[in-house]
C-alpha cells in the first residue's frame, strides 16, 4: 500500500481484505518540509490497525516522495519481501502517497511480479469534501486485475500473430508452463517455435500434450486461432515427425537406403515439402524476405527428393547407384544429364530424371527463377537483397513445383489443399 496523509481509505482496505492477506507492506514518502500531517504517523497507525487484526507488517520510507526512481527502489524492496514470502496473489493498493510512489508501485507490481496474480485496488468516491477528499461514507475500492502474466502473454501472442516465433519463445520465459491461459500460450509458443526449426519431433511432444486444453480453448475468442493451429497440427505431427527421421537416417548413411525405403511414406515425406513452404510464407509476413526464398527453394529441393525415391525407389538422392537402372534408362538420363551420371541428386539433375523417366512436370522455368532469386541473394552467392516481392515471387514458383510433383505422385488437388490449409499456422493469419 501506498501511504498519504489520510488514514481512513487504508483502514477501509484493510478492513475490506483482512481476510484475504497475511502480510502488509506500507511504503510512504519522508515528510516534506512543513508538512502538517507526518505520512510515517499515519503509516504507524495502519501498522497498530493491522497489529490488532494479527496482520504482519513492514514498512519502506520513499527518502524524495516526487521522484520517481526513488519510488520504484522503495517499491521494488517491498515486491521483494512479498515474492520471498512465496505468496499467489497481491493486492496492490495504490489510494496513498505521491503521484510518483502510486506509478512506481504499478508499474514495479506488473513487472516483477512473474506467476502471481496481482489485484490493483483503488479508493475512490463520488462525494468529496472542500479539499477534494472523498468523505468517508462514500468511499468504494475499485479493483482491477491485472498481472505480469497477463501483459506478457498477451505481448507473447501478439508476436505469435505475426509469425515472429523466436522473439515470442524469448519473451515466453517470462511465463510458466502450467499457469492456466498463460501456460498454454507458452508451450504453445515453445511448440511452434520448434516446429519451425524442423524439430518436429519435440515440437510433437508438446502439441500432443496440449490437444486436450486446445480443444477447450478453441471457443475462447482470444486464443481460438492459437488452439486451432495446435489441433491442425496434432493431425499430422506423427507423419512429419517419422517421415523427418526417415528422411534424416537415409541422407545420414546412404547405405541405409534399401533397408528404410519402404518404410518410408510418400505422401507424408511430402507432408516435408508443404510445411517447408509454409514456412516460407511465415517469413513473409516476419519480414525476413531472404529466409523466406530460401526456404522456397528447399521445399522445391525436398518434393523433388520425395518424389524419385518413390519413383525410382532404386535411386537414393544421396548416393544414387545408376547401375540398378535399366541401361536404356541409363543413357536416357545420361543425355539429358548433360553426358554424365553424378554422385549426388541436386534440385536441377533430380527434376531432369523426373522429367526424362516420367515427363510431363513443366517445371523447368520455376526452378530457374527460384534458383535465380535464392541464389543471388546474400546468403547464398550474391549481394541482391530480397524484398518482399520477390519473396513472393519464390514462394509461388515453389507451390507451381509442388502441384506438379503432387499430381506426379498421385496426390489430388484437394488432400494437397487439405494438408497445407492444416500445415498454414492460422493463428499468423487472425
């Protein structure tokens, strides 16, 4: 409590909320020169009125009432006293004392005060005497919750919204893991920020944990799209999360590549290509346009790579063993390989093996412009930066190169709208 010259508001917040406190901090300010009435005294009464109520109490005197740094030290000592006191809740009454002790308590209450719940109080009233004092008879508190937690969370998902993950999960541990509403946004925050680094299967982990919450949050307005992303994602997290693995041992050994192969699902290793170029979109509305070509050209380079192994489940990207192909197949894709057979599938040779042993892709003119815009950017092997624009450019010459191979491997138009609208983060577009 902030401590003035009047005594009756804190009495009546004292008597209004005994029941609810076991400790009492009064902080007022060193009297002024010339002061009629001494705030300490009127401090020492509201510590005999507690006294006599069995209420602990300490007090914390502001050395320059009016500035505002010594308020907040003397507000901040308090918040100490009262987080060592391992207390879930505090009343933050703010009636008493200077302008600058009222701010300072405010502001220390909702900054310092991570997983508490933090009540602010304020007596007011309608009826005032000739000095501007409310008289006693019409006194009301006014309450208002307002916490730590709450500004952070809602900070925490209105970066969520704008696809900046990192910065949310940063500010996110602010927050604990199992403190209702607040909790939720954490994982969720932490899952999707994973999620985005390819690390499906933590991010899994966690999106599973938090289906049954999500399904109850989905009719909150507030955080109905965070929920529904969770929930879209729990539908396909195993696939990604196998098929990454799957994906990862193979380009870790090659010699892998006959043992795993059938174990390996096309249609969710391709699940790998969509969440790419999701992704990719993300980045865009982020605003880190180069990230967002770059990523482009990798959800390319994935379907490409899905796509012969299904096909030409005898070739593994990594490590092809030509010799397993027939050899009409063989100088088929030697010619259009420009004489030569290589070690290792890229983007441009496994498109051109796709297009000689299966044809009908058209996505020659797609690569290249993808190729173009990643390439001569300055994290590739240029200095052109990448506005939006060309960000967008990427993104859909990309998703031209995905339906094509989509069709190629037999997947309609309406699973692939199905698995990128589940894969879209919803909650970067509300």
């Amino acid at each position: 409590m902030t401590v003035g010259t009047t005594l009756d508001p804190l009495k009546k917040v004292i008597d209004e909320t005994e029941r609810e406190v076991s400790l009492v901090c009064l902080i007022y300010g060193r009297p002024f020169p010339g002061q009629q009435v001494d705030p300490l005294c009127v401090a020492n009464e509201v510590k005999e009125y507690c006294s006599r109520k069995n209420l602990e109490v300490r007090t914390f005197e502001v050395e320059e009432p009016e500035d505002i740094d010594s308020a907040l030290r003397k507000a901040s000592l308090a918040l100490d006293e009262v987080a060592k006191a391992g207390v879930e809740r505090v009343i933050v009454d703010f009636t008493g004392g200077t302008k600058p002790m009222s701010a300072a308590l405010v502001y220390a209450a909702l900054t310092k005060l991570a997983g508490v719940d933090v009540e602010l109080n304020y007596v007011g009233g309608q009826r005032r005497d000739s000095s501007g004092k409310v008289i006693s008879e019409a006194m009301e508190i006014r309450r208002k919750s307002k916490t730590y937690v709450d500004v952070v969370a809602n900070r925490v998902l209105e970066l969520i919204r704008r696809g900046a993950y990192p910065l949310a999960y940063g500010l996110s541990a602010h927050l604990l893991p199992h403190h209702g509403k607040a909790g939720f946004i954490k994982r969720a925050c932490e899952a999707l920020y994973l999620w985005d680094l390819f690390n499906y299967e933590d991010a899994s982990t966690i999106i599973e944990e938090l289906r049954s919450a999500s399904q109850v949050l989905i009719e909150d307005g507030e955080l109905t799209a965070l929920a529904q992303t969770i929930l879209n994602l729990s539908s396909l997290c195993r696939r990604l999360t196998q098929a990454f693995n799957l994906m990862k041992a193979i380009n870790s050994n090659p010699e892998t590549f006959e043992k795993l192969i059938n174990k390996l699902d096309a249609t969710s290793a391709f699940l790998l290509a969509i969440d790419a170029l999701e992704n990719a979109k993300r980045r865009v509305v982020e605003g880190k346009h180069t990230e967002a070509a770059l990523l482009s050209y990798r959800a390319a380079e994935v379907a490409v790579q899905v796509a012969i192994m299904k096909l030409e489940p005898r070739l593994c990207p990594w490590k092809p063993n030509w010799e397993t192909l027939p050899l009409e197949a063989r100088e088929t894709l030697r010619e259009a390989l420009g004489g030569r057979l290589p070690e290792r599938i890229g983007l441009f040779d496994g498109a051109k093996v796709l297009e000689s042993l299966h044809g009908g892709l058209n996505i020659d003119e797609p690569l290249r412009t993808l190729a173009q815009i990643r390439n001569s950017s300055p994290l590739e092997h240029g200095y052109i930066s990448v506005d939006e624009g060309r960000a967008r450019d990427a993104i859909k010459h990309a998703e031209h190169v995905l339906e094509s191979i989509a069709s190629l491997l037999q997947i309609s138009p309406h699973d692939l709208g199905e698995f990128k609208e589940k894969l879209a983060h919803v909650v970067t577009h509300s």
